[in-house]
C-alpha cells in the first residue's frame, strides 16, 4: 500500500514560493492500477517523485509499504559511456538483485545483441528506450510508477511491454501517469486527475475525461 | 514527514551496496576499460608527486631547508595536497552529472560524495606508499622513523578531506560563484597547508598563524612520524580532532540541507 495524506509540494523559486501540489491524499492499494491524467506542467512529475521516494513532501506524510519502482522506461540515467550490461550491473547493484538472472531476460527483451555490450552513446533512442524499460523489469516491484512511458517505440515494443507489465505482472500495483486518455482507459480501473496541483478521484474513465477535456 | 523505517543494519547494508555500486560505476566512467584502467587513479598522483620532488629537490636552497633531506619532505608534503585537494575538487560540482541517479530513492546525495571521497582519498593513500616504497627501495629515502605517526597524520588530513569535500560539494551546488572562489582558495590554500615548510622554521609570531591553519597540523605529524627526533614538530591532535569534527557535521548538515534537486530540472 502506498498512503499520502494531506501532501502538499512547494519549491523555492526566484519568484517565491511556488506550490506545486496542494493537499493531496490517496491510498494505492496492492494490485491496483492508477491512473493519472494531467496536462503539461500539472504537476504529474513531481507526484511521481514522491510516490518513488525520490524526493519528500513538504507538508503532509507519505507511507510505502510496498516497494516501488523508480520512473519506468526513464531513460535518462544512463551514463553514455557505459555498455548496456556496464548500466544493468549497476542497477542490479544498487537494488541487491542477481545479476547473471538478469542479463539473460535483459538480452532478450532488448534484442540488442552485440550492442548490449556496447556505450550506451552509440544507441539510437528506441534501442535506449528498450534498454530502460528492460532495466525496470529485471528489477521486481509490488509497484511500478509509469511516466509516458509507450509515448516511445514502435508497435512491437509496446506489445512487449504490455506483456512483461499487464500479463506477466498483473498482480502488480500500477501507476500510469499521461496525459493521453486513451492509454489510461485501456489499463487502468481507478482514475484521477491531476489539476494545477489538486487531485480529484473518479471512478469511470469519461466522467475523468470529461472534467479533464473542460480544465 | 517520514516515509517507511527500516532498522538500522538493514539501512546501512544498503548503503553499503549503493556505494560500492557508485563506485564501480565512477571507475568505468572515469577511466574506461582501455590501457592501464583504473591504474591511473595512483598512477596520476604519483607521477605528480614525483614531478614535484624533482623540482624541489633540482631547486633546493631556493626554500633553505634546513638541513633534512629533502626528497621524504617533498613527498609528505605534496601528496598530502593533492589529498585534500583532489577530494574537494571532484566533489564540487558532482551532483548536477549524477542528478538522475537520485531517482533510485537508495541513491541520496551524499552516497554520490562518499563514493568520489573514498575512490580520492584510496588513490592518494596507493600513490604515497607506493612511491614510498619506490623510493626506499632504490635508496633515496631512509625508512620512516614511526610509521603510526605518520598514519595518524594522513587519517587526520583524510578526515579533513572528508569534511572539506563535503562542504565544497554541496556548496557548489548551491551557488556557482562559490565554485569559482573555491578554485582560487584552493590556489592561496596551497602554499599555507604546511607542503613547504616546518612551523619551527618560521618566525615566532608567524608559528602562532600557521597553527590555525588544519591541514599544517597533519602534515606536521606526518613529518614527525617521518623524521622523528631530526626535527621539532608543531601539531595539536586535540585541534586537528574538533576541526574534523565540526567540518564533517557542517558538511552533512550542508549537504542534508541539499535536496529538491530533481524538481529543478
């Protein structure tokens, strides 16, 4: 389970304070799969975030009792210099995971061959993009936090995602944060959406889209 | 404001583990997997040092001194330098390159400072006794006269970088004037840190002076541990330990205070 309650975000800036999400509470539950509807600059980001860990509320509490996942298919931590297997021994190291499972599956999933042994700057961005989201999925988590995440690749790849992430790991909670309706209405059964900061729940997918549509 | 606790052990072994992760990761980046590798982390400040003995010793009389040999205090002293300075240096200016690493809410700021410390302060400490031995090997140093002495002084001044590359490190971070001002201070820190004199040489008044100065008091027990009863060392260990200890607390302090990074992207 994860549990905000009463979470607010604010960041110093040269104008000020500036408040990025106001009074936030809501509880993920094993198994469910969230989504998020935000336009750009809603603060979708930054609630991602906190729900990860990577940053802490300025008021209110987060609770997490289930592990989550880093931004999935976030593409940007790799080190250019790095191979493909330089990036996965790193993540596995940090995480504590066994490395030698993990390369097998990793190869496969990206069909990178000779590349996965190569510096990450040589790749193209849908070879960087399997890559990342390989990287997730050889890490397991009760929760994995999707952010755009098949705004990239080709059909092919989104198949594959959806089956390394909806059927093998149904059971999982899911984050999906976008502001592409169609993609939430496809994989989630509880929704939100994210306004200037402020959260509203609902529970079918046109009435979310319909207040989303008017903001 | 508290996510999910763990016990300590389970926190500390993870640690642990990012750590040895980062610095896996900082010696693949930095020096590749072509040539000697990750040799150069002491091969460098070797070579450097070795560079400089030179100089001093091509150039002797020009500092008048004394009458100690002058190759073992070219050696104490410059590799002591390039300690805290090399610490400082790769800790400035080190979060903005490994920003997303942050997203792995394991990975905090200050795992990305220790693993850049630890891999400074391990390549120095190679370089001085690997030239050491070089050079007591081949005669042109005699045996030091008290190596625990000497230790205590080098894990004083690593402690120091520590705290120094701490602070540097989150400073940077905050204001990039502070970046360009800690390059000149570590130009007018340079000749001050004790590398190119003893205090006993030095004026009365002017010993008082260079006593205040933290890094003068490790290298001065380097130096006693080196020579022994051949000279009179000036050195405090109750000020080289408060020093350390205040250093170190303001450079967590600072670097706890450094966070919201991501959000600045």
């Amino acid at each position: 389970m994860i549990k905000l309650t009463h979470m607010s975000k604010a960041y110093q800036t040269r104008q000020g304070r500036r408040q990025v999400l106001h009074d936030i509470s809501l509880c993920i539950e094993p198994g469910q799969k969230v989504g998020i509807l935000g336009r750009n600059g809603s603060g979708k980001s930054t609630l991602i975030r906190i729900l990860g860990g990577a940053e802490q509320p300025s008021f209110g509490t987060v609770y997490r009792s289930m592990s989550v996942s880093w931004p999935l298919a976030f593409a940007g931590g790799f080190q250019g210099s790095l191979t493909g297997l330089d990036n996965l021994r790193f993540i596995c190291r940090v995480y504590g995971a066994d490395i030698d499972r993990a390369i097998p599956f990793v190869e496969e999933f990206t069909e990178l061959g000779v590349y996965f042994r190569e510096a990450v700057k040589t790749y193209s961005s849908g070879m960087r993009a399997r890559l990342a989201f390989a990287l997730s999925m050889a890490i397991e988590f009760d929760c994995y936090l999707i952010d755009e995440v098949l705004a990239v690749g080709d059909t092919r790849f989104h198949d594959k995602c959806r089956h390394e992430l909806f059927e093998k790991r149904k059971d999982r909670s899911i984050i999906l944060v976008s502001h592409i309706p169609n993609q939430i209405r496809a994989y989630c059964n509880v929704f939100y959406v994210l306004h200037e900061g402020r959260m509203e729940r609902f529970d079918d997918v046109d009435k979310a889209y319909e207040y989303y549509s008017l903001q | 404001m508290a996510t999910s606790t763990l016990p300590l052990h389970r926190s500390l072994a993870i640690q642990f583990r990012v750590i040895g992760a980062l610095l896996m990761r900082e010696v693949l980046t930095r020096y590749g997997r072509h040539n000697i590798g990750f040799l150069w982390l002491f091969i460098e400040p070797m070579i450097f040092t070795l560079g400089v003995t030179t100089l001093w010793v091509a150039t002797r009389g020009l500092y008048g001194t004394s009458n100690i040999p002058i190759i073992p205090f070219a050696v104490t002293g410059y590799s002591t330098v390039l300690m805290w300075r090399n610490s400082a240096s790769r800790c400035a200016k080190a979060i903005e390159p490994n920003l997303s690493l942050l997203y792995h809410r394991n990975v905090t700021v200050l795992d990305l400072f220790l693993a850049r410390l630890i891999l400074e302060i391990a390549g120095a400490t190679t370089a001085l006794v690997a030239l050491s031995a070089l050079l007591i090997a081949t005669g042109w140093m005699e045996l030091p006269a008290d190596v625990l002495t000497m230790v205590g002084g080098w894990l004083d001044l690593a402690w120091f970088a520590t705290g120094l590359g701490l602070i540097v490190g989150a400073l940077t971070e905050r204001s990039d004037a502070f970046e360009r001002i800690w390059h000149i201070l570590t130009y007018l820190a340079f000749p001050l840190s004790g590398a190119f004199f003893m205090v006993e040489w030095l004026p009365k008044h002017a010993q008082e002076l260079a006593l205040w100065v933290p890094m003068v008091h490790g290298v001065e027990m380097m130096r006693d541990g080196y020579y022994g009863a051949a000279v009179k060392a000036h050195y405090s260990i109750t000020y080289m330990v408060t020093v350390n200890i205040v250093m170190l607390l303001v450079g967590l302090l600072l670097v706890h205070k450094t966070k919201n990074l991501l959000g600045s992207e």
